[in-house]
C-alpha cells in the first residue's frame, strides 16, 4: 500500500490564457522566477481559462 501525501502549492501570478500569439509573459514570469532559485512552473487552470505560475517550495 503507498501512501501520498497532498502537495501544497503556492500560485505566484495568474496570467490570461488569451494572450496574442508570439507573447509570453508567463513563460518570461516562470523563467525569472527559476533565476532566482525558485523552482516555478507553467500550469493550465482549464476553469478560468488562466495561466498560473506556481511552486511546490515554500516562498517568503
């Protein structure tokens, strides 16, 4: 039997999914953040047609 445990993630921004195409601010916003040594990633929220930047790591 494997037990999970729930991770907690931390929405850093929201971008809208209905940018132009050739823009991508969330994936310069992602790339940033992983500059500055935290561990960010692009998801889909499909719900609200968004964007968001999150982390798994704890953030001040």
């Amino acid at each position: 039997m494997t037990t999970t445990v729930p991770v907690q993630r931390t929405v850093l921004e929201r971008f809208p999914g209905g940018r132009p195409r050739g823009s991508w601010p969330v994936d310069e916003y992602a790339a940033a953040q992983c500059d500055q040594s935290i561990a960010a990633r692009v998801v889909m929220d499909l719900s609200s047609d968004q964007f968001p930047v999150v982390t798994d790591t704890p953030t001040r």
